[in-house]
C-alpha cells in the first residue's frame, strides 16, 4: 500500500491471471518435459532403441523454445503485472524469501544453459555426455519448482511464520508437500501431452503404437500423483478455507464450481490416458490436443481455486488483497488509510483526487474497478450516503475479527471475503458519499437516455 497501483478496466486480478495462466502452463511442461525426456532419453540409449530416441530428439525443440524462450518472456511478464498491481505483496516476498529467489534465479540459469547445450549437441558428443545435459537440465528445471512451491504455499498457509518470523517455517509450510506432489503430476502429464504430437510424426505405425503407449502410460501416472496431491492439498489447508469451497453449501460457490470443473478435466484426462494405453493405435491429433487441453484444464483450475480461497488475502492472515496489513489496522484507523497511501490522492500528471475517490483508490482498487471487472457502480446502485456509511462501518468492526483470527482463534469474520475497512471516520464518510455520487450519476445517466 505504500506503493501506488496501476488500475486496469479489466481488473489487476484478471490481467495477473491471463499471463500467470500462460506461463504456468508452459513452466510446467518444461519441468515434466525435462524428467519425461531424461527418462525416455535415457531407456532409448539402454535399449539401442531408435524410434524412441527420434522421439526425444523430435520433441527437444519445442522444449527449447517454450521453456527457455516463451517461459522466460512469460515469467518476466508475470514480474511486471505483479509488480504494478500489486507492488506491497510483491516487495514483501522479495524481502521474505530473497535468498529462496535468488537460488530459483540460479536454478533457472543452469536449465537454459543445459538445454541450448543439449538441443545443440545432437549427434556431436557420446551418449553419455548428451544424457548427462539432460539430467542436469531435469534436476536444475525441477529444482525451481520445489523453490518456487515454498513460496506460493506460503501466499495460503504461512503455518507458524506470523509468528517465528523463521524462514523456514514459511518455506516448509503445511501446503508445501501436497502442492509439489500434485504439480510434479501436472507435470508428467503435460509433458506426455506435448510429446505426444512427436510420437504421431512416426513413419513406422507400430513404432508410433508403442510411443503412444509409452506416453499413455506417463500420463496415467502423471493424473495419478497430481489426483492424490490434490486430495491432500484439501485436506491440508486451514477448515476456514476450506469452508469456501468445500462441502454442501460452500461459502463461495464459483470456487465450488472451479473445483468441480477441474475433477471433471482430471476425468477427461484419465478417461485418454487409458484409452491411449489400452488401444494406442487410437492416438491421433483430436485425441492429443483434447490431452493437452485437459492438462492444461487441471492445472488451470487448481490455480484458480488456490487463488480464490485466498480472499481477502495476498498472503493469508497478514497482508489483505489491498496491502494493508493485519498488524497495521488499529494504527490505520487512528491516522487514516491516507497516511499510508498518499499516493492515492493525486493521479497521473498531478491532478488532485476527491478524498473519498481517494480512499476508494487506496483501499478498494486493488479488486474492484469502477465500471469494468467487479465494478463498484453497479454494487453502489443500491446504496445511498446512509446505507454505505453503516456498511462500512460494519466492515471497520470486523477488523477485531480479522485479528482474532490471524492470532490462531477460529474466529468467522462477518464479511470473509473482503478486507476490513480501516480509516477516519472523516475518510469512512468521504468514501460513503462518493459510493451514493455514482449511484446518482447512474440515475442521472439513465434519465437522460430516457
């Protein structure tokens, strides 16, 4: 909060999605792509197996280039939508786990030397010095995963740090085991996805068969591992979050649908998998891409509802989605939001803003626009000064009960999805009237088109 915020009509939340989503994806197939082919790479030069070791080499291109080129463009992406709509979260992580960083960075440096060497080797060195690039490029690649896993089990379930400041209670947290065992499944998966359009270029139709067995049986396995780390990740997190999405009446039911979608993708993806393993003479490009699109289905809705069942937080039980922080609310409300954001009060070039568009922008912008995603004209609609100052004030109140609870009681905060309002009673009423002036300029609006 101590850093200005880049507003975006589509919504910060919506435009980190979009490149994180990519990126993931991609990340992930380079992690698997580098344990499938190490694996592949390795049987083939064992077995003197040719078409096996066609396959791996088919397929080391596309590794190259989604790993090394659109991962790293994608990941410095997500670097930049994190930091402009985000920048408190992003600088307290930093800080947090800047040495954790700084060896994903380093594991990072070795995975793209590793496998420019080993895409440019073909051929040119003895087997045994090709597979050793591809294992070092497996081991550097799987390694940023376990450093980056630490750091984003963190974000949701920070276990004893808020109270041990100890990195290592943060880094090891309770979601930390069950998330690298359901990403190393994505992985697998993924990767067997992405292979399998180099097995349909066989020449040889019972050597494509074998592939494509081969690589049912990858990723068979691979929705197997992600299935139960999946199940224990559930099982891992907090009964308070859980309550969101899990059970008959869920507390938000878009998470309860995320999840929903994402068992039936794991269906999707097994249902292939085995129909692949079983008949692989059915493998063709529909089924391949309806592989990959269930893959990337999976993964895409684990981390959506390991977004969402974050709210309000950035990172739970210590920074809300707006930047304020748990410790800071008393403070807040003696000084006001504006003490901490005095950014807010003026825009681009100067220009000096309302006190309540002012506090709307210090507290709210972070999640809701003003007439794009989740935008607050359509929720002020329904509010007058009156209503939205009582509002506010019953969110100020819960901030007692946001405490309770990041201090380890089970405390059911009254609005659980939205961070307590902190501020003056002077700001509490500067926001309430402008809230009730957009609900006026809607009236005045539809009048006019009358």
């Amino acid at each position: 909060m101590d850093y200005p915020i880049r507003e975006f009509a589509m919504g910060g939340g919506v435009l980190i999605a979009v490149v994180a989503i990519l990126h993931v994806v991609v990340s992930h197939f380079a992690v698997g792509g580098g344990l499938v082919m190490a694996i592949l790479e390795t049987a083939a030069v064992k077995r003197n197996d040719r078409p096996l070791r066609d396959l791996v080499k088919r397929s080391s291109m596309i590794l190259l280039l989604l790993s090394t080129v659109f991962g790293a463009i994608s990941g410095v992406g997500i670097w930049f939508t994190i930091g402009v709509v985000h920048p408190a979260a992003t600088s307290s992580l930093i800080h947090t786990f800047v040495w954790a960083w700084a060896t994903e960075w380093t594991f990072f440096l070795l995975e793209v030397v590793t496998a420019l060497a080993w895409v440019a080797t073909w051929g040119k060195v003895s087997p045994r010095t090709h597979l050793l690039l591809i294992w070092l490029y497996a081991f550097a690649a799987f390694m940023s995963l376990v450093v980056i896993q630490g750091i984003l089990g963190f974000m949701l379930t920070p276990g004893s740090y808020p109270r041990t400041f100890s990195f290592w209670d943060g880094f090891l947290n309770p979601t930390y085991l069950p998330g690298i065992l359901f990403r190393t499944g994505a992985c697998v998966l993924l990767a067997a996805a992405w292979i399998a359009f180099a097995a349909l270029r066989e020449p040889d139709r019972d050597a494509r068969a074998r592939l494509s067995r081969i690589l049912g049986a990858a990723g068979a396995l691979g929705i197997g591992v992600a299935g139960i780390g999946w199940f224990v990740w559930e099982r891992a997190l907090p009964d308070s979050v859980q309550r969101l999405f899990l059970g008959e009446k869920p507390l938000i039911a878009a998470l309860a649908t995320g999840r929903s979608h994402t068992l039936r993708m794991f269906a999707v993806a097994a249902v292939l998998a085995l129909l692949v393993l079983v008949l692989p003479k059915l493998q063709s490009w529909p089924v391949a891409i309806l592989a990959l699109l269930a893959g990337a289905g999976i993964l895409a809705g684990y981390e959506r509802v390991r977004e969402g069942v974050r709210k309000p937080f950035v990172i739970a039980e210590q920074m809300f989605s707006n930047g304020v922080l748990v410790s800071e609310i008393d403070r807040l409300n003696e000084e006001g939001i504006l003490s901490k954001a005095a950014w807010a009060t003026k825009e681009a070039g100067g220009r000096p803003v309302p006190l309540g568009e002012a506090v709307f922008r210090a507290e709210c912008a972070s999640c809701h626009t003003r007439d794009g995603y989740l935008g607050i004209r359509k929720i002020a609609s329904a509010m007058d000064a009156e209503f939205a100052a009582m509002f506010l004030t019953a969110m100020r109140d819960d901030g007692a009960n946001w405490k309770a609870r990041a201090a380890g009681k089970d405390v059911k905060p009254d609005y659980a999805f939205m961070p307590p309002f902190v501020g003056t009673d002077e700001e509490l009423n500067a926001l309430a009237r402008w809230l009730a002036s957009l609900n006026a300029a809607q009236v005045a609006e539809a009048t006019h088109a009358r």
